[in-house]
C-alpha cells in the first residue's frame, strides 16, 4: 500500500516515543472513566425516570443506553475539536520552525501531497485515540436503544467534522508565523464554529420570535445559525429524518426538538417523551411501543441539517486545503 | 552552461536583493559565490533552485526554467541550505531514508543508496544514530548526503562551512572536491573566502545584488592584477643602483626598500617582469630573489567590492 512519505514518516515518529505511549494510555483511562461514570448517571437518571413505569426494564435500558451513546459521542466529538486542531496546526509551520519546510519543497513532493500528507498524520494520531476507545462506545449496543447505524453515523459525521477541522487548521498553520499563533487561531476557530454558532442560534431565535413571543411559527423556519455546528450536525444525521429515539431529556433530544420544530411547526404532529407517555409498553399516537416518539409522518418541509452541514464542511475542506497548497507551493507564478 | 542567469531581479518591497544578476555556471566547475552578507548569494541559489520567483531576467539550470518546470530542475539539483533541518526521532539512516523517498528513489534502491552515502561522507558508523546528537560537523555532512540522495547533477551548498570548526571545515572540503572529482556541479557560497580557495576552479563575487566580477580564479585574477606586487632581494650596497634602475622603467611604480628587500608595483605582464629582471642582470646586479606575488581571493575580493562603493 502507497502511504504518503510524510505521513508514513510523522506516523512512525509520533507512535514511537514514550509519550504517546502516556498519552493513549491516560486517554484510555479517561475514557473508560467517563464510560463508567456515564453509564451510573445513566442508570441512575434511567431509574428515576422509569421508576412508575411498571417494572418496563426494556424502556429503561432503551433510555439508558441513548443516553450513554449520546455522552460518549459528544465526548469523541469534543476530543476530536481539540485534538484534531492542537495536532494539526503544527504541521506546515513546525516544518517551518525545525526548517525543514524548504527541503520538502525542493523535493520531487507536490505541495497537495504536503498538505495531503500532513492531513493524513494528524487524522492518524485521532484514529488511534478513537480505535483505543471502540470497546467503551459499543457498549449502549449492547444495553440497547441503539442501533449500529447510528453509531455509524454518529462517527462518520465526528470524522467528517475532524477533517473539517484539521484541514482548516493545516491552512492555518500554513499562514501563521509562530507555533502558538496557529493553535490559538485553529482553536479560535473551533471556538466559532461550536459556541459561536450556539451564540448565533440564541440571536436567531431571539430576533424571529413572534410578537406572541414564540420562536416558531406553525409553519416552521430555517435555522441558519445550526448548518456549521458540529453537535447538531451529528444529531441530524442520527435523527433525521425524524422517526424514532427521540427522547426530551436527552442531549440529542433537546437538539431533536429544534429539529422537529424546524421541519414541522406545528408540535401537536409530533410527540415528544414526557413523563404522561411512558406509563407502560403499550403505544399510543404518535410512539412506537417502547415510548420512543415516532415521527414518521412529520412532512419535511426541509431538507435535514446534516445535509447542509456535509456541503458547508466538504466546501470549506477543499478550500483550506486548497489555500494551504497554494502558500507552500514555489515558485507560486510564472515570470 | 549548466547555471545561466541573465539579468534575473529580485526586490524584497524596495530592497533590491538581485539588481540584474548576471552568472555563468559551466558543467563540472565548482563555482565559488563570494560576497559579504547581504549581497545577494542565497536569492540567488534559491532562485536558481525553484524555492523563489524572480521578478525579471532569465534563468535555465539544466536547460530548465526553474519557475515554470521546477519539478524537473528540482530533479537535476541537490540543494542544501545554510541551515539543517532536523527531524525529531530519525536516525540517520531513517533521514536519508525519509528524503530519498520524497525525492522520488525507486524504494528498492533506497537501501542501497542510503548506505552508499552514508559512506561516502564518512557516517556509516552513525547509521542507527539520532540525528539530534550528531556534531554539527556530522550534520553538515548528513545534510550534504541529505542533498545527494537522487544523485543530482548540480550541488548547491549555501555558506556550507559555517559554524564548522577547522577539522569540519577540513572535512567538508575534502567532500565537495571528492564530488568535484565525480563530475558533479558545484555552486558553493561563501563570506569566508579561505574556504573557497583550493576548491573552487571559478569564482563570481557578488555584491550589491550584482555580479561585480565572474570567471576561472586565474581569469579573474588577470583581469583584476594589471598590477602585480613583486619582491626582489639585492645586496644591501646594491639597493640604491637596483631601485634606481626599476624606477627608470615605466611600468614600474610604488617602490619601496626595506633591509635589502625591494617591492614595487609592475604594471605589466610576465614578459615585462622578464625584462625588467634581465635589465638588473645586465647592470651586474645580483638578484638573490625575484618574485611575482600574486593578489590572493581575499585581495581580489576586497578589490572588486571596492571598485563598487559609491
């Protein structure tokens, strides 16, 4: 198999040192950590909730292990949007840095396969943190309430989102003279994109409210704001369309509901878990027998958010990784 | 030609760092660049290597342009800067390894050449070293296999001795004339211009963004030495006839005595030198020594860069 130079080489270097040795290690620890911690909130927070449901375990472990899959997702994701940048901003002005920039550029290697090959290193360094931990995030399958395609899918739209962000910051580090320069700008970048864009959606909602003070009209309306979040983008993927797991007091849940006020409007079409539906296995309107809100006949007025997020991430990947192929090539014109 | 640049310009906002740079680099020369710092070696070395556009002029290296193919220039040149750039957690071996493989060596040749030039410059003891604790002098010499690895047919070494002490020094120099002997192009920079005499076979003295003077050391030197210093010893009672006698010949000038030691400036060739010498022997005047003195690289460079103070 053809494995880029630069990336066969920072792979090779990286993994052999003690410290990344520590670092998976102390990774492991945390996260399995966090897994058992998450999985006693679950259980506890499961208990709690179904406690008048008449002994229904299967409603319960349904809850709990939504609930465990959507902490340890966020959890990856929240690795990867301070990993993936971290690592990656190093790369094109560290090689300036150890001076070793202009000795790849006088190499028969084109400035795509740098940057490519930089991309490709800093991505390895999380695949690695992701396969150390796949044990721990198969766990909710087996207590069930997911299924394996969203896990998939959660993790497809995690790694879209970590080469979003590492190619931005690779672009970064290609235009910042100093090593803490393009960290701070890649971080700020995440910054933006997470809490800015969260920031953006409480203007949003704030500024189209209707004067009886209700942010949504009955017939739904775009949120503009959400497109370039990673969280909702994730939670649409696995979400939408809207059909089942859909719970209220879930993180994804609290995401779903602006989803399906978006699609929908009007709320009395869909149902969401509350506490009044969840007294027994038997479904009524709008659920499916395990309580879960099924919302198949919600009509999408729209199409889903993850959608929009795939497009705006995949333009701004080919973009940064476009411009930061342009400032490292030489000579940049002809004469 | 292997090098021609014809009046190439390069300006850094309104610093002029080549001013209409002229330079010839013939096929197996070892062309020295001399110059103070500042004048304009290394634009033009990067210029030459693809790593900077120029503003104007013309370039070829290898019959090629370097702005517009510099994949293949970038295959005919082996570039090793001021400068070396370090991998953290290489061995020595793994660096050459790592740039052979950027360079574009087929992998099955990899070993083979890496082991060759770890020999070649004298590391191969070194192979499984970590290239951080290698000497400096080790690194300048990793650096120069470094820029060998796709065997190129022109070598640029940008101020290569600096920083080395006289052993390196010595090493490195023996180095660059080992691939001078295997027909490789040399164009090697320098403000130390010791290390340039010995190895060099041309020289360009670059100043101000211009080459002031260019050419063979020996056409340099004819060009520049219209004047030469000559020492003549005599017999001490025979000064006073020998000095009379040398300043009676116009293309003599600038006659000085010092314990039967007389030096004076010649104004003309070997054949005048000749002559002038017979004359003495003519008068009777023994001549214990006669001795033409030629203007060393040091001398010569301090000429040319003179000549061009405004």
């Amino acid at each position: 198999m053809i494995i880029n130079p630069i990336a066969r080489r920072e792979i090779k270097t990286r993994f052999r040192t003690g410290r990344s040795a520590v670092t998976v290690s102390v990774w492991l620890l945390m996260v399995g950590a966090a897994g058992y911690l998450i999985f006693l909130l679950a259980r506890s927070l499961a208990s709690d909730r179904f406690r008048f449901s008449g002994g229904s375990s299967v409603l319960a472990s349904t809850y709990m292990g939504s609930l465990m899959f959507e902490l340890l997702a966020m959890l990856l994701l929240g690795a990867v949007l301070v990993v993936v940048p971290t690592v990656a901003a190093l790369a094109i002005v560290g090689e300036r840095e150890r001076l070793t920039l202009e000795l790849l550029q006088v190499s028969q290697l084109s400035a795509r396969q740098v940057v490519l090959g930089k991309l490709g290193s800093s991505l390895a360094y999380l695949l690695l943190l992701v396969v150390a931990v796949a044990p721990v995030l198969t766990l909710p399958l087996l207590i069930g309430g997911v299924t394996l395609a969203d896990i998939l899918v959660a993790f497809a739209m995690i790694a879209l989102t970590a080469v979003m962000v590492g190619s931005v910051s690779i672009w970064v580090s290609s235009a910042v003279k100093t090593s803490r320069g393009a960290v701070a700008a890649s971080l700020l970048f995440v910054g933006i994109i997470t809490f800015g864009t969260l920031l953006a959606l409480g203007a949003e909602l704030f500024a189209f409210q209707d004067d009886n003070g209700q942010f949504f009209p009955r017939t739904g309306r775009e949120v503009v704001s959400i497109w370039a979040n990673p969280f909702f983008g994730m939670v649409s993927a696995v979400e939408e369309p809207l059909s089942i797991r859909t719970n209220a007091d879930t993180p994804f849940g609290l995401a779903s509901e602006l989803l399906l006020r978006r699609q929908a409007g009007d709320m009395s079409l869909v149902g969401i878990v509350t506490e009044e539906f969840v007294g027994g296995p038997v479904a009524e309107p709008g659920f499916n027998e395990l309580g879960q809100a099924n919302n198949a006949g919600v009509p999408l007025r729209r199409g889903p958010v993850w959608v929009r997020t795939l497009a705006i991430y995949t333009f701004v990947t080919l973009l940064a990784l476009w411009r930061a192929t342009r400032r490292i090539a030489v000579p940049l014109r002809r004469v | 030609m292997i090098v021609q640049m014809i009046g190439v310009e390069k300006r850094y906002g309104t610093t002029r760092a080549a001013d209409g740079i002229n330079l010839m680099v013939p096929q197996g020369s070892v062309m020295g660049l001399i110059g103070p710092n500042g004048a304009g070696k290394t634009t033009s070395m990067l210029i030459m290597s693809s790593l900077l556009q120029r503003d104007g002029g013309q370039v070829t290296v290898a019959g090629y342009d370097p702005a517009v193919d510099s994949g293949e220039v970038r295959r005919s040149l082996g570039y090793m800067p001021d400068f070396f750039g370090v991998y953290e957690g290489l061995t020595s071996y793994e660096y050459l390894e790592f740039f052979a493989t950027v360079h574009g060596v087929r992998s099955h040749a990899i070993s083979t050449v890496v082991r060759s030039l770890l020999e070649l410059v004298g590391l191969a003891h070194k192979a499984t070293t970590d290239v951080n604790v290698l000497s400096r002098g080790m690194k300048q010499r990793l650096s120069l296999a470094r820029s060998l690895v796709h065997d190129p047919d022109l070598l640029i070494l940008d101020e290569p001795a600096s920083g080395l002490d006289p052993r390196a020094r010595f090493e490195l120099r023996t180095l660059i004339t080992e691939l001078s002997r295997m027909n490789k192009t040399v164009v090697i920079s320098s403000h130390i211009l010791s290390e340039l005499e010995g190895i060099a076979t041309h020289l360009a003295v670059v100043d101000r963004g211009r080459v002031m003077a260019q050419g063979s050391i020996d056409e340099i030197r004819a060009a520049l030495t219209g004047v030469s210093a000559v020492r003549a010893r005599v017999p001490d009672d025979q000064v006073d006839a020998a000095v009379d006698l040398l300043r009676a010949n116009p293309v003599v000038s600038d006659v000085a005595t010092e314990r039967g030691v007389i030096r004076f400036s010649l104004g003309g060739d070997e054949h005048d030198s000749a002559q002038l010498l017979a004359s003495l022997v003519r008068a009777e005047i023994p001549v214990f020594e006669w001795r033409t003195e030629s203007a060393g690289l040091e001398e010569l460079f301090l000429k040319i860069t003179d000549g061009g103070e405004e």
